[in-house]
C-alpha cells in the first residue's frame, strides 16, 4: 500500500496527516502548535513530518498547504502573516532535499476549495465557487475541473475586491474590501460600533467582541446582532452574484465559522444572490451550499493536491 | 486546401468570412446590415454564408459570435439585446441542418478574448483577462490556456459586477456596476450633467454628447473632459485591481472604442492598478496591452473557435 502526507500549516497549529492511496481517511492524524519558544517553525515541521511518517511506509508525495500567498509553480512561499521569516522561502525544495518525495504546496483556501470539490459537497461540479468567512475572506475556484491559479498562484483572492470605495480598511491596507465588510471580525466591529452609540441590544457592551457572540445574540433574536448578520450577508450576497457573473458555477460553496452560523447567514446572501444577479439563468441548475469537510478540510485539501501534483 | 467560415452576427451588421486553414487573414470577408425590412435576419444570415461559401469549397467548420448571451455547449441563443425573437434561439442546430458542417456559436465579448490569445497580443500568455469598453463593457478570460465558459457559457460578465451600490443604474437594470461608471456613454453622460451644472468646457451643451466627443476635447486638454476619463480609467483600474485578484493573469488586455483614446484612459488605469492591488506580486511579469486585432477582432475569434470546437 502507497500512501500520501498531507500538511496543513496554520499560523497557530501545525497538522500533519497520512493517507492510504485509495482513502481520504487518514490513518494518522496529527496537530503540534504552529510555534514555540526557542525553535524554528520549519525544525518543528520536519520533526512532525517525521513522527507519522512510520518507518519504510512508502509515501508517493507531500501536499502542503501554506496559509498565506504561494507559487505553486516554483514551490516558493512568498510571506505568511503569522509565521516570522516566511518569505520567499523555497519550502518545496527543503522538503523535497529532506525527505526525497515530490512536495507540492498550495494556498490553503485554495486547497479547500479543491477538497470540497474532490470529496465534499462539490463533487461532480465542473464549475465551482467557495468562499471561506471567518477571520479573514479567502477563495479557491475550480474552472472546467481544474483549480484556477493564475500566472504566480495568486489568483482567486476573493475576499479582496471593491465592494465599497469608501468602507471601512481592510486586513490588507486597502479600503472597502469584502473581507472588511463581511468577515466575521468585521461583523463583530459593526455590532461593537452601533453599541457604542446606544443601540440596544443584548450583547454586553465594549469593543472586544467576537463573531460567535454575535452569532449567539442573533439566534436569541437580538435585534442589532441580526442586523449585523443581514449586512454582512448582503455583502456577501451581492459580491457572490458578481461571482456568478464571473465564473458561472453551478455550486457556490460557503465555508468558514461564519458558514456555520447557518440560515442567520445564508438567508441574506441567498436573498442578495437573486436580486443582484444579471439574469435568472444564472440560478439555472445552480446550488448554494455550506462546506462539508469541517475542520480538516484543509488538510483534505492538501492530500488532493499531493494526489494531483500540478504541471510545473 | 481546407477552410473555415467565421460569422460576426452584430446588433447592425452581420459579417462573414472564409479563412484557409493555415492562416488568420481571409480569402474573403462580407458585411451586410443585420436587418432589413420585410425580410428574417436568420435568412439574412444563410444568404450571407451562402454569398462567401463558393462551391464545392471544402469547409472543415463554422464559428459564429453571438451578441448576447449563448450557451455554447447547446448551441442555443439565450437572446439578443438587439435582434427581435432570437430567444432561445437553436441557431447552432439550425446552421449545422442547413449546411451540414459542424458548428460552435460563443459569445462575442468571449471571442475577442479569444482571438487576442490566439493571434493578437496575448500570443503566447496562459492566463489573459480581456475588457472591451465601448457602448457596453464585455470580457472574456483565458485561464490556464483555455477559455473561460462556467456551466452555462455565461462567465466573463466584467462590466456586470457593482462597484459602487449607490452608483448609475445599468444598462442590464441593476445599479452601479462597471459598465455603468467606465463605459463611453456612461462617460460621456457624466461630462453632459456636468456641463449642465454650469461647469466650464468646450463641449457642445445638451445631453446628447458622445464618448468620442468628450475624447475630442479631452485630446484637445479640455479639463472637463479629461476628468471623465481620469474618472472612468480610475473606476476601470480599481475593478481590473480585483480582476488581477481573482485571476492572476500575465496580460490584461483592453478593446473597444474607448481603447483607442491611448494614455487618457490607459495613465488612469495604469495608476489605479498600481494603487489598488494587494500585493507588487500581480504585476511581477505583468503586461496592460490595448488589443491589437481591431475591428475584426470579433470575426477573428470566431475563427478561433471553430478551429477548436469546444466539447459538448
């Protein structure tokens, strides 16, 4: 039996999984935090790639998804935000010298999107959209069966587009993106906001809240919370009708904590979608749904991409 | 020697020619008015193809660019803004009963885009965005050397996504989008409330100003003018900002009537890009062209496309 090793570097936790080559059910599983005082997030990698990779087990390639900008043509990541010194670190080329497979590396909302696709609520779609809500607004797009990457892999940066020129700043330094009107922060920061200026609201006073509280509040029916949820899905919703206009999918998958605050979300952005799109034909054969790998979908992610090395 | 005949249906004109199969400059090239009186424009369209096709000409296929929506896996005509009854219109099946050679029908904004990767200034790039802007704003994309078609055929709508909520309406009915901030009549709308705000112009008053007027004056330095570009170039950079964040392109072309005004809409793009991207990285090994095929750039893709008949 061959087997592939699938990585998923986050900025807090590393996960290391083996898979057998028929399953995406791994066989081991593995997480260790991202960081640690007085060791080098990169020792710490080959030290988990290590302990799954059971001795004289025969692993046919790696698959790692990197959270942050990658070529995965060159196999060089170009910056992580969380992770210090990642930049323009030739991680393919180390791990290929250290442990002498193919590595192939991705960008992780992108390689969610192909899990999604490959064995997730995507499977069968030629055409698909998904689009990652939480901290931040990532996006990965499978175009005709093929992941869609651009010239240097940076395509498909969904959470980064106008969506109001005079919005708030954005995580990236630019004004009015998605991703600073719609991501779960940018909904907690809203709900904060009005607060501030005495809407009422059961939601305890202050600046520091987070998404779920929000999330909490508009289940209780809390006016101001469902409010911020009906925003940020109208966001949502028209940005995603564009995409429909870009990209024509057939499924549009919705993922992320914020995914899983459910109809509170998906309501809006469904109402958004058949306003704003050009023509109903648009919503021909077309589903909008939520992720269905969960937690490891990343993970899932990057075991498809070890399975399905791309062309340099 | 084999041929292949290429149709450019227009709102006014339809146009027809016949390509040898080892080359993009035709034996022969017809144009006629779409409509006339009394009389189908589909019987027009036969009696054109039959006016260029000479007999006993071996044809390998035909290719037809459609002003509107099309599915091109079908072959049937969603409809045309300016052709009355053409909806869901099976012209393919049509074409292929009357003339008994396989044909593909594709969208015309699809087909530029097409041509400009094929035989214009695209040669040789693997991910190009093309933007046309003239009356309308259309696009079309290659991703990964192949044209971006989604489900239905109806992908690369990049006039028709919003980038101001509060915005102009649309030609399509919705408010804001693109084609309703950078396109020439939207353009030259603006300069006209303008002028009749009292502001100082040479422009001609009233509302019925042109793009190519405002182009004139602007030409000539008139300020107001120059303003509706730097306008319209900056609404367009911002959005192609986020074309080059969904698709990572190496090229992005820009056609259409509007193209050809130069550096007073090219500078404001230009600036925009560089202002709205998220990272230098998109315009590593990145070229803004104008497209280089010029009137027949239309016709050129539909040469394109019936020399790579799409799969069903």
């Amino acid at each position: 039996m061959n087997y592939y090793i699938a990585i998923d570097i986050g900025g807090t936790q590393l996960r290391a999984a083996v898979f057998p080559e028929d399953s995406s059910i791994p066989v081991i599983i593995r997480k260790i935090p991202t960081q640690q005082e007085g060791e080098i997030p990169l020792n710490r990698l080959y030290s988990l790639i290590d302990s799954v990779w059971a001795e004289k087990q025969p692993v046919v390639s790696i698959g790692v998804a990197v959270p942050g900008p990658v070529d995965p043509y060159t196999g060089i990541v170009m910056e992580t935000p969380n992770i210090r010194g990642w930049t323009d670190l030739p991680l393919q080329k180390y791990l290929e010298d250290r442990f002498h497979v193919p590595v192939a590396l991705g960008n992780d909302a992108n390689l969610a999107a192909l899990a999604e696709w490959r064995y997730g609520v995507g499977r069968g779609h030629r055409h698909l959209v998904y689009v990652t809500v939480s901290t931040g607004i990532g996006g990965g797009v499978i175009a005709d069966n093929r992941l869609l990457l651009g010239q240097r892999g940076l395509a498909a940066e969904l959470g980064h587009v106008t969506v109001d020129p005079d919005g708030p700043l954005c995580s990236c330094g630019k004004r009015g993106h998605l991703e600073a009107l719609a991501s779960g922060p940018a909904m907690a920061r809203w709900a904060a906001e009005e607060l501030n200026k005495g809407r009422p609201s059961c939601l305890p006073p202050g600046l520091a809240l987070t998404a779920k509280q929000v999330a909490e509040a508009a289940s209780a029916g809390d006016t101001l919370a469902l409010e911020a949820f009906q925003r940020a899905g109208t966001a949502l919703g028209r940005t995603l009708a564009d995409y429909l206009h870009i990209f024509n999918p057939s499924i549009l998958v919705i993922g992320g904590g914020v995914s899983q605050s459910g109809s509170l979300i998906l309501d809006p952005i469904r109402a958004a979608l058949c306003q704003y799109v050009i023509s109903p034909h648009y919503l021909d054969s077309f589903i909008l749904a939520t992720a269905s790998l969960g937690d490891d979908v990343v993970l899932i992610g990057a075991l498809a991409l070890a399975q399905t090395l791309p062309e340099p």
